[in-house]
C-alpha cells in the first residue's frame, strides 16, 4: 500500500516532540511491514534520505495556500491512502490541513490520527465536525474521546477506532551496560532508590509537586533519588533557574539530578537503572502519554495521575499508583504507602509487563492495517 503520513514536526526538531518522534518511528515501521511509505513535513530540517521511507518538504506555515500545494502533491504521487497526524500547536493553531479530503481525488483514502482534542483557533467546533465527518476512518488515543465522538455519530461506529500511541523508546540490550544498570538497580552503589520523571521540564507540569513530595518523604527518613530527563537548559530558561533555586532553598539538592536531553539508547538505561516513574501528567494517564508507554515497555511500576479519561485497562494495573492531579498530600500518601514494602516492587514491575503488548508496535502497526484495509 502506498502511504502519505503527514506531520510537521518530523526529525530533527531543536527541541524534544514526542509527535515527530512517532512520525519517524511510524514510517519506519509501516515500511518494514511492506508498505511504500512517505511522509510530508513542512520542517525544512528534515532530511529527504531515509533509509526504508521518502521523506517531502514542502516549506510553509500550513495556510490555504500551503494546503493547495500539499493536495497538489498528493493528487500527483498515486498514494491509496494520506494520514494526517493531527495535534493543533504542529499546524499553528490552523485548520486548514482538515480541507484537505475534499481537495484530493476520492480514490485516496484521507485517515486522521488525533494527537489530542485541541481545536484550531479559529473556528471553533465547526473543525471537529469537519474531523468527525470528512475523514473516512479516525484514529482516537483514547476511548472517553472516541466515545464523545460516536454520540454525536453513532452510525460512524465501524469508522472510528481507540488506540493508543506504543512507545517511542525501545529497550535497548547492551550486556555491560545493562550489567551496570542492575547493579545500581540491586544498590551496589546506593541504598537510596531511584525515580525518574520523564517529560518536558516547564511550568504547569507538576514538577513543583514532585520537589515536595521529595522534601516531605526525606523528613520521614524515606529518601530517594529522582532523576528528572528532559531538555534542562537554566542558562537560557528562567522557569529552569527558579526550579534549581527552588531545588536549593528545600534543602534537596542531593535528591535531585537533571540529564539534560539524551538520546534514545540512554533513556532505556536510565530506566532499567530506576526502581519506578513518578508521572504528574496535569489531564491524567492515558494510552497518548509517551512517557508512560516507555514505563510499561521496561515494565517500571509508576506513580500518576488519574481523571475520567484515563482507561480501564490503566486503573486495574495493580503496578501503577494514582493520585488526583495536583494533590500534594494524595501523591505524599501514595508514596508513603507505595515505600512500605518494597519487596513488592518487582511484582508491581511483573503487573506492568502484563499491559506490554497494548504499546508493542507489532501490536499497532497490525491494528493499523486493519484499519487500512491491509488483509
């Protein structure tokens, strides 16, 4: 099948994005599953040489102008299928990559995958008619916003699917460093345990709550170490200088330890190395986050948040400890309990192992197909 994915974040970015991470990571995947694959991006960064996929820049800021010259493209190349990856802040809060199904030829399928339920900017709802209505299937992350979906359109039942984004982290198998990574983890080096945060480090992200909770549980005599992994860059980033300060002011600057932006095969180590994730999502856990599909697939037990969005399959995984978002003394409480017995850890990890195939990508991408039509 010849396949269009359409993302503008695509590698490298200046900056981590999970978005362009799993549009890199899907194309290679569908290529190996034998598909002809390209993917369109506006980031003129981008390298047109793939090893197994083509990459198409067509520069510009995704008006209707840039949108004319995408359906032009698409109309030539022959593709059976376009899928658009859709997050709004990708597109410059416009809409105008939604038009795209009534600007190329009916023979080429349109597919959207919706990153989340942001909206464009300008107007409104009308958008989420046009997603609802113009695109012959539709790819939701999670099943409280599929199921919006089908009660305004319960005869597009067959239309739309849920299914969660699979980790754009492998596990990486290096037999000296993971000799390494299990000797920190069996406290050859420190009894202290570790906890990672994996995430973008900025305001509103509850990372504030996590220096808290750090302070609180250290005064109890239950100290740990947490490793917060992301981009960290105080001598640019003023949020990130008032962090380190706040950081020194309680008293906590041995708990704390910051990896900068890493790549790929250091994120697995680290994980290996830690004894759980403390994941402060601010609208809860679901299958969209990244940084929890990675958790699963090193089948790290965790410590998040919880609302109505977040799925069953989430909620009765006995590895994974909820709090309300933003409860400082919930998440204090969870922590307290979750350090009463730590020989329970490696049968939370187990439990976590068990939720592995929801984020494999041999899972996804044979979801995917049959989406596709591939029989």
């Amino acid at each position: 099948m010849k396949i269009c994915l359409i993302s503008p974040h695509f590698p490298p970015m200046s900056y981590p994005c999970g978005a362009s991470h799993f549009a890199s990571m899907y194309a290679k995947n569908l290529a190996d599953a034998g598909h002809e694959v390209t993917v369109l991006t506006s980031n003129t960064s981008s390298t047109e040489n793939q090893e197994s996929f083509k990459v198409k820049i067509i520069p510009g800021n995704w008006n209707l102008s840039h949108v004319l010259k995408v359906s032009k493209f698409l109309n030539s190349e022959g593709f059976d299928l376009f899928d658009i990856q859709f997050e709004t802040y990708m597109y410059g809060a416009k809409g105008g990559v939604l038009l795209l199904p009534y600007l190329v030829k009916n023979k080429i399928h349109p597919i959207l995958t919706m990153h989340s339920e942001a909206l464009p900017k300008f107007g409104g709802r009308l958008w989420r008619m046009i997603q609802y209505t113009a695109f012959k299937k539709v790819i939701f992350y999670s099943k409280a916003f599929q199921q919006n979906a089908l009660n305004r359109f319960p005869k597009r039942k067959e239309d739309f699917y849920q299914l969660g984004f699979p980790s754009n982290i492998s596990k990486v198998h290096y037999s000296e460093l993971q000799k390494f990574t299990q000797k920190i983890k069996a406290k050859e080096f420190s009894n202290s345990p570790v906890a990672i945060y994996f995430g973008h480090i900025n305001n509103n992200r509850g990372i504030e709550d996590l220096l808290f909770v750090v302070k609180k549980l250290k005064e109890t005599g239950k100290e740990f170490k947490l490793i917060l992994m992301s981009q960290f860059t105080p001598d640019k980033n003023q949020y990130h200088r008032d962090l380190l300060s706040e950081i020194d002011s309680l008293g906590i600057k041995e708990n704390i330890a910051f990896t900068d932006r890493v790549d790929d095969e250091l994120v697995s180590l680290f994980f290996q190395s830690a004894d759980f994730a403390i994941l402060p999502f601010t609208d809860g856990a679901s299958f969209k986050n990244g940084s929890l599909a990675t958790a699963v697939i090193h089948s790290l037990p965790m410590i998040t948040t919880l609302n109505e969005k977040t799925e069953t399959e989430l909620q009765n995984c006995s590895g994974i400890k909820f709090y309300p978002t933003g409860d400082r003394a919930k998440l204090e409480e969870v922590l307290m309990e979750f350090f009463k017995d730590r020989s329970l850890w490696t049968t939370y990890s187990k439990e976590i192992e068990k939720l592995g195939h929801i984020y494999s990508w041999n899972n996804y991408i044979e979801v995917r197909n049959k989406i596709y039509g591939v029989t």
